[in-house]
C-alpha cells in the first residue's frame, strides 16, 4: 500500500496522483529490471528506478 509519494520533481507527484498512485492505494510489483512495472488497482504503470524510490510502500 501506498504511504506517501515524494515530491522532488516539479509535477512528479502530481503525474502520479493522476495515474492513481495515491497514499492508501495498492500497489503489486511486476518487474524491476530494467524499469519498474508494477500494477496501481487495475492499471498496469512502467517507471524509472528513480521514480519508483519516491514511492514510499507499507509492505504489510
């Protein structure tokens, strides 16, 4: 689950909120090499390792 996004890059945070990468919201990782994919409710999202490390998950 999704605890907080970071917000280092001018309109990173925003990008992410408007694709569902919300605090609370669940979060599945698909791959991580050579990017990041991982799946937000029932979108499927590839990343950058960059962006994906100012995703802060609770692993429960």
């Amino acid at each position: 689950m999704v605890v907080r996004v970071l917000r280092d890059s001018v309109g990173r945070a925003d990008r992410l909120a408007a694709l569902g990468v919300t605090p609370g919201a669940r979060v599945c990782v698909l791959q991580r090499f050579p990017g990041v994919v991982f799946r937000c409710d029932q979108t499927e999202l590839a990343v950058e390792p960059v962006v994906a490390q100012g995703i802060l998950v609770d692993v429960r």
